[in-house]
C-alpha cells in the first residue's frame, strides 16, 4: 500500500529508507530547515509581541509563521521516511514560493519597491529559492 511501511520497514525503522535520500535531497531538507528556523523565531517574535502588547495581529502572524514551519517539518519527515516524495516535492513548490511573494508584500514600502533586506531575510529566501530549486529537480528526476 502507498505510503505504509513494509515489514522490514518495521523492523529496521527509517534508517533504511534514508539510505535511498541523494545529495539534492539532503541539500533540500538542509534549505528546509534554515528557512522552519527563521520562521519559528519569527513566530515566537511576534507571539512574544502579542502577549506584551495584546495586538491580534501579531496574533495572526505568530500563529502563521508557526504554521509555515509546521508545513517545513511536515514535508521534511515524509522526505526522510521516503512518503509520497513526488507530492510533497509538487506542493513544497507553491508552499515555498507563495511565502517569498507573501514576504514581498508584506515587507514590500510600496510595489514596486523592494523591501529592505536584513541578514535573516536574506537567509531565509537564498534558503527558500534553493529548495524551490531542488524541489524542481528531485520532483522531476523522481516522477
């Protein structure tokens, strides 16, 4: 059955399906894990905010900051345990795109100007173009 771990599987746990993973692929969950860092301060950041200050929408943008990093660990434990790889290489693309976009906008003074770029910005989306790279490549290679 898609998805389930065989017999052996059980057994041996996920180290045997990690010995399936390529350089591309520890380079994507490398990318993934930078960019579920910044957000995961960036979420504590504001939900910090919000408990000082009692502004919903830091609020919101704790809480969906914390959601994005769900979403990077999510689709780096079904990489790792060799699940539905094409799948979460097809959706990781849109996901990790549409928070540059998202960033963009929100950082944005006024389109088309482009936001300022501080050290942990620039991080997060080198990390996030990187893994949109891999994603395409490792989604293509592997369907």
């Amino acid at each position: 059955m898609l998805g389930s771990p065989s017999t052996t599987d059980v057994a041996t746990g996920d180290a045997g399906r990690m010995g399936s993973l390529a350089s591309a692929h520890w380079v994507g969950i490398a990318a993934a894990v930078v960019s579920a860092l910044v957000h995961l301060a960036l979420g504590v950041g504001f939900l910090g905010d919000f408990l000082e200050t009692g502004l919903t929408v830091s609020l919101a943008m704790g809480v969906s900051f914390l959601v994005a990093v769900a979403g990077f660990l999510v689709g780096i434990w079904f990489v790792l345990t060799d699940r539905f790889r094409p799948t979460v290489y097809l959706l990781g693309i849109p996901f990790t795109a549409g928070q540059i976009v998202l960033w963009y906008a929100f950082n944005s003074p006024g389109l088309p100007a482009p936001p300022a770029i501080n050290p942990l910005s620039a991080a997060d989306k080198l990390a996030q173009i990187v893994l949109i790279a891999v994603l395409v490549v490792l989604y293509r290679r592997e369907s």
